[in-house]
C-alpha cells in the first residue's frame, strides 16, 4: 500500500475519532486524497483540523488531534506533506488558535525530527497568520505620490523613457 | 553547425526568460500589492502585509502556494490574480469565501484577460524578466535570507 493512501487513512481515522458529521467524513474517502501531492494532504488536514475544532469545546482533544496527525506526517517521512500537514493545521485554527496549534506540533515528534524545517515554518506561517488577522484597514497610508517607487509596477519596465509606453519608474 | 547554433540561440531567445526566472508566489504578492495597489500599500510593507492586503480583497493567495519557494506561479495563477485585481478596480468584484470570482463568461482567467484586453502576456513576460534578477527584497527578508 502507498505511503500516501496510509497517511490519508489515518487523517480520515483521526476525523471520525473526534466524532465529526457522517456526511463530512464520507466526503473524505482515501481515494480522494491518493496520490493528489502535497496540497490535497495539507486540505485534508485543515479540514480534519476544522472539523475538530468545530466538533468539541475541549480545545487538548484538538490538540491531540494535531499532536497524532503530526506523527502520522513524520512516520510518512514525505517532508513536503509533513510541511503541507503544518500548514493545514495551523491555518484550520486561524489566529485564535495559534498557540495550542503551535504546542500540539511541538509536543510531536516532527519538532525532534526536523526542528529547523518545523521552527521555521511555523514562524513563517504564524507571521502571515497573524498579519491576516490584523489587516483590519484598507488604506495603509502611503498616498498617491509616493515617489518612483522600487520598479515594482509590473507596468514599469524599470527604465525612466517616459517615452517607452510603460510607467517609467526607478531602475532597479 | 551553423544551423545547430542558431537553433540553440532562437531557442534561448525564446524560452529563456522562462527557463532563468524563479516566478514565486511571495514576489507576486509583493509586485502587485506594491504595483498596482501602491496608492493603498506603503512601499515599505513586507511580504505578510502585502498577503494580508491582497487576500482581504479578494485577490487571494494561499498559504500553502506562499510557503513553498519551490512552487512557480503558473500563467493561469499570474491571469488569475491580475483578473482579480481588475474586476476589483472596475469595481465588479464577486468575492465568494474570501477569494474574487471568475465571471461566467470566460472559461480560465487566462480567457477573462485576452477577452478583456487587459494585456496579461506583456504583463506576464515583464514578471518573468523582473524574476530573472531574483526574489524580492522582501521575500528575502521574510524567509530569512535577507
């Protein structure tokens, strides 16, 4: 049996383990999962985590959930469904959620095994997260004159010929 | 020979912008969100906050696409969020769970572009060859190699 039809009959396990709708688990059958990379894994556990999330009040019951999904992810051995799993289940939290979901993946053995793919991921992602969260105002300032801006305008070819059809800006 | 050469030359004219350039979700989030949305950005927004932007209107970028370098962007992914950013514009945006949707009327957002006359492929080589020159001061700094 492949390593990926295992790894994903141990997320759907864990999902009808935290009790989740029958219609929810049904819809997330093996073979739907088999073999679609890492983004179908990383899905498939932010939906498990979501559902977990959604289907108890007793917030270390999801956290054992992640704890148990992270383990599957590093007995798999596959590092780009391991970092996919991360993703996922920190994502289904959201900013709430943060902290538990960073100790349940600290509490797993993925932390002992790649601490520095785990480490820095997760700072990764919680960054955007929280940036997500706080993003709460459409204007950021700035204005309309802003200068010439980095050559950032994927209508600025970088040069200054204001004669070139393009938005001339600051060569890069 | 000759012919050999000249054959090897055409093809690096041709496909060499794609083949050098890295075209990473990070850079486009930053490119666009400083580019086209530079009145609402601040130029000195990082990577985290151009995302955050972007996906709070609609133009949505995954984190799972965002937190893997090695991922490319695709044409219909560079269609996609240049799509988005003009039906914003126009004011036209149907956002539906928090990404901009594709009009019924064109097939891919690479089909919404051409029909639109948004001039997606200048756009899209302009990416390429500003990728050519590496990633993003900003996406640098946010992975930590800046």
């Amino acid at each position: 049996m492949r390593k990926s039809i295992v790894y994903s009959t141990v997320v759907i396990f864990l999902l009808s383990w935290m009790s989740v709708s029958t219609v929810l688990a049904q819809s997330l059958m093996p073979a739907t999962i088999a073999d679609q990379g890492s983004d179908k894994v990383g899905q498939e556990v932010k939906a498990a985590v979501e559902a977990g999330y959604r289907s108890t009040k007793n917030k270390n019951d999801v956290k054992k959930q992640i704890t148990d999904i992270m383990n599957e992810a590093v007995k798999n051995g596959n590092v780009e469904n391991l970092k996919a799993t991360i993703i996922g289940a920190m994502e289904a939290g959201g900013a709430d959620n943060l902290d538990l979901c960073i100790a349940a993946i600290n509490d797993s053995q993925a932390d002992e095994t790649y601490p520095d793919i785990v480490k820095n991921l997760m700072a990764s992602v919680k960054a955007m997260i929280l940036a997500n969260k706080g993003s709460g105002k459409k204007d950021q300032g700035g204005g309309k004159d802003q200068g010439g801006g980095a050559g950032h305008n994927l209508l600025d070819d970088g040069g200054t010929n204001i004669d070139d059809g393009d938005l001339p800006g600051t060569p890069t | 020979m000759k012919f050999s050469i000249y054959f090897v030359a055409a093809l690096s004219l041709i496909f060499g912008v794609s083949v050098q350039a890295n075209p990473t979700f990070a850079d486009l989030a930053v490119l666009l969100a400083k580019g086209q949305f530079k009145e609402h950005v601040s130029v000195d927004a990082s990577l985290e906050e151009c995302v955050a932007f972007l996906n709070q209107q609609g133009v949505c970028f995954s984190l799972f696409d965002l937190m893997d370098p090695a991922r490319r962007v695709t044409k219909e992914d560079f269609s996609r969020v240049i799509g988005q950013s003009r039906l914003l514009f126009l004011g036209e945006a149907d956002v539906v769970d928090g990404c901009i949707k594709k009009p019924a009327v064109a097939i891919t957002w690479v089909d919404y572009c051409l029909l639109n006359d948004v001039g997606f492929s200048e756009l899209w080589v302009r990416f390429l060859r500003r990728m050519e020159k590496g990633s993003l001061l900003e996406v640098d700094q946010f992975f930590g190699g800046g």
